[in-house]
C-alpha cells in the first residue's frame, strides 16, 4: 500500500480499532509462521560436520572429480574411474593454507583458510578450483581373502604379460599373516596399485622395452615397513600389511621408483623418458619456429653434457624454445626472414656450465644453462650482431 493512504501518525483511515487489532494478529502469525518455515533445519543441516570432511569434489569444468576424505587423521583421496586410494600428508602453507601432498612428494591439493580447495597435477599445473557436488561415503579398502589377492596376482601377471610383451611372475609373501587375517584385503590392495604404477610404465614404448628387458618377476612382501627395491631382475615392493593404504607406496611412487632402478641404453628409464618428452615437445616448437620464418631447419638436443638429475625439475623444452624465440623475432620483417633462411640449415641445443650461442657453417649451436636468465635476449643481441 502507497503511502498516499496513511495518516501522519501512520493509522489508516476508516478502519476501526477492531480492525486494525484484527490486521495486526494476522501480520503477527503469518510473521511467527514465517520464521518458523525458514529456521527448521533440513537433513543436511542436521547432520553434525561429516559432510564438510567428506564428499565429492568436481573442478569447475567438470574434467575432473575425487572422492576426499577427510574423516580419520590419514587424508584419503580416490580419483573417479581409479581404484587406489591415495594416503596424503600435511604440511602447512603460505598464508594460512594447508597443503596435502602424495607419498612421491608432490602437492595434490591445497586447501586455504577459508576452506577452498585447489586441486593440482597433470592438466592442473598451475592449479584449479573445486566444488564439492555431492556426498560420498569413506573410502575403505574391499575385504579379500588368502586366497583372492592370490587370484588377484595371477591375472596381473597375465595382464602384464600381453601389454608388456613377457609374462610376470608375481609372488605374495606374508609368512606370519594366518589364512583368515583380515590383512589379506592390505596385499590385494597392493596388488592392485603395484599393477596400475606399471601399466602406466608399460604404455610407454621405453617403459615397455625396460619392463620386458629387465624384470622378470614381482614380489610384494609383508615386512612390517614400506620399501621399493630391485634384486637382480625381481622387483620388490615391501608393505606393512597391518595398515591399510598408508602402510604400502602409491602407483606414481612405484612408477617414480621403477624409473630409478630400470635402465635403457646406459640410462635411467626416467630419464629417457624425460628426454623423450622434450624432443616431442621440441618438434612443436621448431615447426613454429619455421613457420614463422617461411624456413626448413632442423632443431634437436645434444644430451651428452646435460646435467640429469635437473631435468626433471626444469624444462630443457622451454630452454631451447627461448632460442627459437630469438629466431622469430628476427623473421619479424623480410630482411630477417632472408637472413635466417640463407645462414640458418640447423639449431642443436647442448647443455654447459656456461650459456653459450655460436653460429658457423649454417649451424646454430646454443648451450643451455639452467641458472641463466633472458636467454631469449641473449640469443637475439647475438643473432642482431652476426647474420
């Protein structure tokens, strides 16, 4: 109602006392009513705190969702369309966050003060947000006899056997655990995570060549403790079955370790795998790189001085692509086009101590050093002076 219709003293005109006792109680109840409608809890209000530690979480563009539990003083964590549970350790983090990291190291979640989660890995490198979408049930190892992670082996080393290209012998040994312990659903549950870390191992060519060349049998044991170690051509992959998911490695552990033990061609499988992964990055880059300049170069890396145990924590890619760099800035305009064309046949990218860039016979030699800074300016003042 306008207030055109109300007196100075706010009473409206022509309505009796007993009226406006009469509008007042309706306004009164309808209001109590009201209040009572929007402060009774629902189910989900009702229930005391779980809700808030467990659940599942999706990112924000829906590529990816887990199952977090946050329940017990172990944080578990189960991938969707995975199987293994993941143990995950605490550490605090910059202001006030709490960072959630995997037995191999890496930081899998954030979670900051206000509670907001950040999930991070392969396609997240730089970190996504996530939404909890629904609810979920702890997450527990399925119950397995003696005699079902005894099946359980077998088929592995079966499955192994036709992505791998050998077959493998896979061996339980857990001498002091009686027939109907219930720690037998512990090894079955390392089974199953010992056989996703080299299925991921055996999809790579490399992985597949040092798996068929170098193993030829698996035993996960019982000891009482956590270890991952290689005894000729036997991995051994040692647990403590009295506790479950925390007392055994994950598959990216297991793949990081088996990396470290295997060689191909007098090195690591890591490594090679490492080295790999650049050159086909590195194909991308050159392919641009020549675009740009209307140009046929090759480009490649020279491995033999390049320092190993870095590599995995810097990009020897980005490295040698800060050189490019310098190149299609100089095919900005037709006179640096023609120069690149008639000087440039070939780029190798070496490593040393010191950051070095030389152009002779047609051959673009540049040095990488993975402490130097502006390389992409270092190599264009040097392309500037010498074409």
């Amino acid at each position: 109602m306008s207030r055109v219709g109300l007196r100075s003293n706010g009473e409206l005109p022509g309505w009796s006392v007993k009226a406006r006792l009469a509008c007042a109680t309706v306004a009164i109840a309808t209001f109590i009513v009201t209040i009572s409608v929007t402060t009774v809890p629902g189910p989900r209000a009702a229930d005391p705190g779980p809700p808030l530690r467990i659940g599942h979480h999706s990112t924000r563009n829906g590529m990816a969702g887990f199952v977090l539990d946050r329940l017990g003083e172990t944080v578990k964590l189960r991938f969707d369309g995975s199987e293994e549970i993941i143990a995950l350790s605490k550490q605090p983090a910059s202001l006030g966050a709490l960072s959630l990291r995997d037995d191999d190291g890496h930081v899998v979640l954030r979670i900051n003060n206000n509670g907001g989660i950040t999930l991070f890995g392969p396609g997240f490198f730089d970190g996504a947000g996530v939404v909890r979408d629904q609810d979920a049930n702890p997450l527990e190892i399925p119950a397995a006899t003696k005699s079902q992670a005894a099946e359980k082996a077998a088929s592995l080393g079966q499955q192994l056997g036709r992505v791998g290209g050998r077959a493998l012998v896979l061996t339980l040994e857990a001498p002091s655990l009686a027939a109907n312990s219930e720690a037998w659903a512990t090894m079955a549950d390392a089974v199953a995570v010992v056989g996703i870390g080299l299925k991921r191992e055996v999809a790579d060519t490399l992985g597949r060549e040092a798996v068929a060349t170098k193993l030829e049998r698996i035993v996960i044991r019982d000891a009482g403790h956590m270890s991952i170690t290689l005894e000729g051509g036997t991995l051994v992959v040692e647990i403590d079955a009295d506790r479950p998911i925390v007392g055994r490695p994950s598959s990216k552990l297991i793949e990081s370790k088996i990396g470290d033990l295997l060689y191909v061609r007098g090195l690591s499988l890591k490594v090679r795998q490492i080295q790999a992964r650049q050159e086909t990055f590195l194909v991308e880059d050159a392919a641009l790189t020549n675009k740009a300049c209307g140009s046929n170069f090759s480009v490649k890396f020279e491995w033999t001085a390049a320092p190993n145990a870095d590599l995995g924590a810097y990009s020897a890619e980005g490295y040698c692509d800060n050189a490019l760099s310098a190149v299609r800035s100089i095919c900005g305009d037709a006179a640096g086009k023609d120069a690149v064309k008639q000087k440039i046949k070939r780029i190798t990218c070496g490593f040393a101590e010191k950051r070095t860039i030389a152009l002779k016979g047609g051959a673009l030699d540049y040095k990488i050093n993975f402490s130097s800074v502006n390389d992409s300016d270092f190599v264009l003042e040097y392309l500037r002076n010498n074409l």
